[in-house]
C-alpha cells in the first residue's frame, strides 16, 4: 500500500507528550502522520525519526496555527506529501501557571495568547482541513480539551475557560460538519507531561481524589484519541479521560 492509500493523520503538537504519543500510536496502527510543531522542532524531527525507524511513515511542519495562512499552506504541504487527509487531531495548547484565584495576575495578552492557541488555532485547522476530510470516507476530528473546561478549574483561569470554549465549539463544529465529518473532543484530567515539570504538587491537588488512584500517562489519552477517531457513530462529544475525577 503506498502512501496516498493510507489513513493520514494530521497531529497539531504532535511531537511531545499527549502529541507524541499519539502520533506514534497512528503510525503503528498504519497512518501515515503529519507532525505539525512551532516551537519543539527537535522534538517533532526525533519524534519522526523514531517512527521511520519501525518503518512507518511520518514528517514534521514548522506551523503557527493561531496564523490561518500558514494553517492552509501546512495542510497543502500534508496532501502533497501524502494524498489525502483523514484525521486532525487538535492537539497543540498552551497554558500560563498562574494562582487560580488572583484575578489581577491575568493580564490581557494572556487572554490573548492562550485563546488564540487554545481556540482560534484549532478552529483554523479545523477549516483548513475540512474540505481534504469531506474528501475521506470516514474523515475525523478529535479536538483536544482538558477536564478544566468541565470544571472551570486547571492550572490558570483563561486556561479553564479557553479549553471550555474548545469543547463548545466541538459541539458547533459537529454540527456544521456533518455528515460527512465527525468531530470529538478528549478532556483529560491530569496527565504525566512536562507540562506539570516542577508543579506535580499543584498537578495532585487539581485532581483530587482520584478513584483509579492513578495519573494518566500519554499512551492512556493516545487511546482514547484513536477510539474516538474510529467510533463511526460517534459526534459532538466531549469523553472525560480522568481516572474517576469527575464522579
């Protein structure tokens, strides 16, 4: 089977932790992966090594996905090396630690700067790749969120309320893209990634108890990722990974 007839994944941070794993996870199930990066290219460029290393097929784009120019010319780059689209997984986010409740510690250009990575990045890729996924039986989308956009609590306060924007706009673009497109969204509780470096301590108190007495790791979200990009009867939801946190 040559490239042009595989699924092809198209993984927005996809060189790092949750990203990472996924993108391997696709590759070993038979997609060929586009890892979209801005700033982690020794991480995309190792993350592709290791991929083509088991014989897989992978490649890496340097893309600012807040820039919805770029977005389009990264999507043309993927069918060009590929042939098609078939998933985008929504992954790349950003976050500011900041004390939850100190309402002047958030400045505007934070709002700026995590809506625009967390929200309007997504929805640009998600235009951009519409009409390649309309192309693909079976076209996908797993957005994803974080279990702070269900509780409104997580590492900052815009975080909370840009991923909590993510999982409505799940729902609006489920709508708008089906039938031929589904569109999910993943909302993880507490994961072990190097977004919680140095702040494991705060990383146990959002979670709580948790009842599966246990921190995802990025394998266990990358699963999650895949089922619901293959769920054939699944759209507009938003599916809880957190290990019992929400109970």
């Amino acid at each position: 089977m040559n490239s042009s007839q595989k699924a092809v994944a198209v993984i927005t941070g996809g060189g790092t932790g949750i990203g990472r794993a996924t993108s391997e996870k696709l590759a070993a199930a038979g997609c060929a992966v586009a890892i979209v990066y801005s700033r982690s290219d020794v991480e995309a460029n190792n993350t592709v090594e290791a991929i083509r290393a088991k014989g897989q097929d992978a490649i890496s784009i340097r893309s600012d996905i807040a820039d919805d120019a770029q977005v389009r010319r990264m999507m043309a780059v993927v069918v060009e090396a590929f042939g098609n689209i078939t998933y985008l997984v929504n992954n790349a986010g950003i976050t500011r630690q900041l004390p939850f409740a100190d309402l002047d510690a958030i400045a505007d250009d934070t709002w700026d700067e995590l809506f625009a990575g967390n929200v309007k990045g997504a929805f640009n890729c998600c235009r951009a790749a519409a009409p390649y996924l309309r192309a693909m039986p079976d076209g996908a989308i797993v957005n994803v969120g974080s279990i702070a956009g269900e509780t409104g609590y997580g590492s900052s306060l815009p975080y909370a309320v840009s991923k909590a924007a993510l999982h409505g706009m799940t729902k609006s673009l489920a709508r708008v893209l089906a039938p031929e497109i589904r569109v999910n969204c993943i909302a993880p509780g507490a994961v072990e990634t190097r977004w919680w470096s140095g702040n494991e301590v705060k990383m146990r108190q959002l979670s709580g108890n948790l009842p599966l007495q246990r921190i995802s790791t990025p394998e266990d979200i990358a699963d999650s990722i895949w089922l619901l990009l293959t769920s054939r009867s699944m759209t507009g939801q938003i599916v809880k990974a957190e290990n019992g946190q929400t109970l």
